[in-house]
C-alpha cells in the first residue's frame, strides 16, 4: 500500500531542488522562450496534480467530522476551530484559499452513506475524474460548483453538462477545442446552468431585488465614508457607462496606443512634442472622481427632484475669515465632524455663496446671496476657448467639468468669462495642491506645470477647442 505522505514528501523534496535550480542564476533565465513556456505548463499540471490530493484529503477531513461528535472530531483534536483553519495551518494557504479547497472538495468527493456504508458517486463524477488526471485544479472545479450552486438543474442534466464540462477540462470537448483553462470553464458551466434551470433567471432576480442596497458608513480615521452594498446589474452597467464617460471621454473611437503628445505654443515646437503628463491616480481613485463628476452633474442638470423646496444642493458651512485666510475647517449640516477647508473653497469656487451674519447672541442679522455662478451664456462662451478640462493630459469634456474662478472671488476675482476656465472636479479640488498652476493673459489662460512634465516650469498657452487650434494652424500657415 503506497504510503501518501511519503510519496509526496518525496515530490516535496524534488521538487524542492528544482526550484532551487530554476531560481539560480543560470536557471531558467539562460533557457529560451519555448523551454520557459513548457516549464510552466509542466509546473501547471503538477500544481493540478497537488491540488487533486489537496481536495480529497479535504473532503475525507470533512466528511469524518461530520460523522463524529464534536470533541472527537479531527478539528478539535487538532485544536483548530473549524475546518478553515485546519486547512490554512496544514497548508498553509490564505483564507480564501481554504474556502476554495472546501467548495471543491464538496463538488467532486465520495460521500459514504451512513445506513449502508455504500460509497456514493460525487455530485460531478466526471470533473471527479478530470481532477484524478491533473486535468482540472481548484480554480476549475469552483468555477463549475458556483455555476450551478443555485441552479435548479436535474440530476440527468447535471451528469450530461458534467460529462461535456470535464471534456472540456481535458481538451476532448464537442468543439474540438484545447483544454479549457478554469475561467473558460466557468463560463461554460454559466451556460450550462442557464440552460438547464428552468426558472430562467427569475429566481435570481428575486434574490437580487431583495438584496440590493448601498449603505453609508460612519466617517474613518482617515476622513473617508466607507461605501457598502450591491447594485442590481442593469444599476452597475449604468453606473459604469456614466464612469467610462468621464474616463474615456473620446467620441472618435478607442484612445490610440502608446503614449499622447500635446501640441504646445510655437515657441515650444523648437524642444518637440512632450510626452502627455502620467495619471498619479490609481484606477480605483480615477472611478471616485469619475463618480463625483457624475454626481455634481447629475445634481447641476436640474432634472432631480426637489428637496426641501429646491434642487438637491450642497451645503458647506465656513467662518468667512477662515475661508479668506486659507486656515480652519468646514462642516457639512448634520454632521460634528470637520471636512478640510479645501472642500469648502472648491465648493465655494463652482457654486453660489450666501454671506449669514450672526449677532453675538445667535440672531440672524442679515442674509445675502452673492452672484458668483458663471451663467449658462458665460459657460457656453468659456467652453468654446477652454474645450475641456485645461490641465493637460486630461481628457474630461466641457460637459463634465466646473468653471474655477482663476482670481478666487473672495480675494476680489470677478465672475466673468476673463476669470473663468474649465477644469474637471479632480483637477479643481487638487488645484492648490497638485503641481498645476492657472492664470489668464489677457483674457487667455496660461498654464504652468509641475517640473516632471515641463523642465523649463514655464507659463504655456492651453486649449482644448478644436475651434481655436484650427486657428493657431491658419495663423501659423
């Protein structure tokens, strides 16, 4: 009788001292592409081969401990809590890992019936067999167990989608086609499952109608609201257009590969075309700011409904003297908690201001709207020159982004189309802290970046618009 552990200690051994050769220096790094490409399809079958014993001896784990009493189960005598952290402390997988050799072993294992004793056949005999053969790994194995987890599939069914689904794994499928790799393999069991329930997908929805949800924490240490819930697919698909929007702003097809030059003024065609500025965001970052665009624009549309008597609006609450000397905090209503005073000023440069006064005693004295919101007539004007977000290398249309007031308007700045230019709410909430820098010359904006995107740290002449560009071209020719 083979000795499980022992064998295997053995592969552990040599293959212990392959590693160690591949990882030296004259390893597989002197081999060529198609040796270091076999490597790693023979290092995937072992892997596959590893995983099957890995599964099995899951399941037997299992399937003892839900035949015995608690204290004698082989958890408790190993003083693991569940069966999780057994599997994590033997093999040391992560967590998640441990989750996935449990949902596999409960698709592919060989249950005994208590009664009888009688070995009864897995839930997918054939996949149980793919796995035998190092055909199909975990990944594989969940990926068809989560198919059909909540599909009302009869038993016939699911033999004959086992029978083409192991095919697959092994390359012997309807379709002649190679073996299927584990995501292949999911969405094929996706198809599969769909065929055969025949509740379609109403039950889902149901499940999913009644799930849906999006809650709002309490603010961190770190100043964030955390966000949880899920969104019903139609919701999220939406939510993700309007993102993809503001991301990929283009209209005139997929971006081009590579990297994007910008033109600048004729005086700096001497030192040819720079590379566009990188994006410091990462992409979870860019879908907030996407999210914050959608979101002011959705509430600027004037479509919502009303609230309290009028559109939705947002209020930010600031001492007048901390928002002129650049120092103290704001407040949001309702909430104790301060926001930084950048908010309030980036809120206070794209909306209207009501000046309150206040009596030492708390009375209302007096109650003034300033006139500070660039009219309709004025954007329209300002998008013609600007034709976007001014900062280069970002690609927010005019649409989407807020009209900054390059004199802020509580140091004298008037409302005008002299003051005005566009810039994208991310660009505009960084505009005091992010490297860029605005101004208008004679009636013209300027722009000056940060040293990694221009050397020479100079003032240069931007826009967007189509329009103007196709003038500096007749002026220049």
């Amino acid at each position: 009788m083979t000795n499980f552990a022992e064998a295997l200690a053995a592969v552990g051994d040599a293959l212990a001292a392959l590693s160690s050769a591949a990882l030296a220096d004259d390893g597989l790094r002197t081999r060529d592409d198609n040796e270091v490409l076999s490597v790693l399809a023979a290092a995937g079958r072992v892997q596959r081969g590893v995983e099957a014993v890995m599964i099995e001896a899951v399941a037997l784990v299992r399937e003892r401990d839900e035949q015995r009493p608690h204290s004698d189960r082989v958890t408790t005598r190993y003083g693991c809590r569940n069966l999780s952290e057994l599997v994590q402390r033997a093999t040391r997988v992560s967590g998640r890992g441990a989750t996935a050799l449990a949902a596999a072993a409960g698709a592919v294992r060989r249950s005994t019936a208590w009664a009888t004793g009688e070995l009864l056949p897995a839930e997918f005999p054939r996949l149980r067999a793919a796995l035998a053969e190092a055909s199909v790994g975990v990944d594989g194995v969940v990926a068809v167990a989560c198919a059909f987890r909540r599909a009302s599939a009869g038993r016939a069914g699911l033999l004959a989608a086992d029978e083409e689904l192991a095919a697959a794994a092994c390359g012997r499928g309807a379709d002649a086609a190679g073996p299927a790799s584990a995501d292949e393999l999911g969405a094929l069991a996706q198809v599969w499952a769909a065929y055969l329930d025949p509740d379609g997908a109403e039950p889902a929805e149901t499940r999913a109608m009644r799930k849906r949800g999006l809650t709002f924490g309490r603010r961190d240490g770190d100043g964030l609201i955390p966000v949880r819930g899920g969104l019903l697919p139609e919701v999220a698909a939406q939510l993700q257009l309007g993102i993809d929007s503001v991301l990929n702003p283009r209209v005139d097809g997929a971006p081009a590969p590579g990297p994007c030059f910008i033109e600048t003024d004729a005086d700096s065609h001497a030192n040819g075309p720079r590379e566009d500025a990188a994006d410091p965001r990462t992409p979870a970052q860019r879908r907030h700011d996407a999210l914050a665009v959608l979101v002011t624009a959705a509430a600027a549309s004037g479509e919502l409904p009303m609230l309290g008597g009028a559109a939705p609006t947002l209020v930010v609450h600031v001492r007048e003297d901390d928002l002129a000397s650049g120092r103290g905090n704001a407040h949001l209503p309702g909430d104790d908690e301060p926001i930084p005073l950048a908010a309030a000023r980036h809120v206070a440069c794209a909306g209207a201001v009501q000046r309150v006064v206040l009596a030492d005693n708390g009375r209302i004295v007096s109650l003034v709207t300033l006139d500070r919101v660039f009219n309709h007539h004025q954007r329209r004007a300002i998008t013609l020159r600007d034709g976007g977000c001014l900062v280069p290398g970002c690609g927010v249309p005019p649409q989407w982004c807020e009209v900054h007031h390059v004199q802020e308007y509580s140091r004298g700045g008037p409302t005008d189309i002299d003051n005005g230019v566009l810039l994208c709410w991310f660009h505009h909430r960084t505009i005091d802290t992010g490297g860029w820098q605005v101004c208008m010359v004679d009636g013209a904006p300027y722009v000056k970046g940060p040293y990694w995107w221009d050397a020479e740290v100079r003032w240069r002449p931007v826009t967007k618009s189509p329009t103007r560009r196709r003038d500096q071209i007749a002026m220049r020719t």
